[in-house]
C-alpha cells in the first residue's frame, strides 16, 4: 500500500500503530517499529506498508529496493 504523507497518521492507525512524541511509528503495545533492516522509522519517511502483514518500509532507497526483491520473490 502506498499513500499521500497527509494520509500516514490515518492510514497507521488502520495497522494498529501510531507516531509517538518525537515522530517515530510505534506499535499498539507503545515499541517502536523498525524497517526490515531494524531501523527505526520516522513517520515522515513511511513509504510502503506491505500487503498481508505489518512490514513497515522507508523512504530510503535501499529499503524500496529490498520491498520490491521481496515482492519479485
């Protein structure tokens, strides 16, 4: 799924998660989420929740690459 920045506080809370104080999504139990390389993500830089799970993706380029090996696989 992939959204307007306006739309991440709404499209966040359909996944259970939220932006804490300093900006960053956590989860329903309050722990940060991280990308799948185990970086923390700033709201501001959510680009891609993927389909089926809860597997939060960055803007950093590495991250959409890493996204789109996975969905070829």
């Amino acid at each position: 799924m992939t959204f307007e920045p306006d739309a991440t506080e709404h499209i966040l809370a359909s996944f259970g998660a939220s932006i804490d104080n300093e900006g960053y999504v956590v989860d329903d139990s309050g722990e940060r989420v991280t990308n799948p390389d185990g970086e923390e993500i700033k709201a501001e830089n959510v680009a891609i929740i993927e389909e089926g799970s809860t597997i939060f993706v960055d803007d950093n380029f590495d991250s959409l690459v890493k996204h789109v090996e996975r969905q070829r696989s």
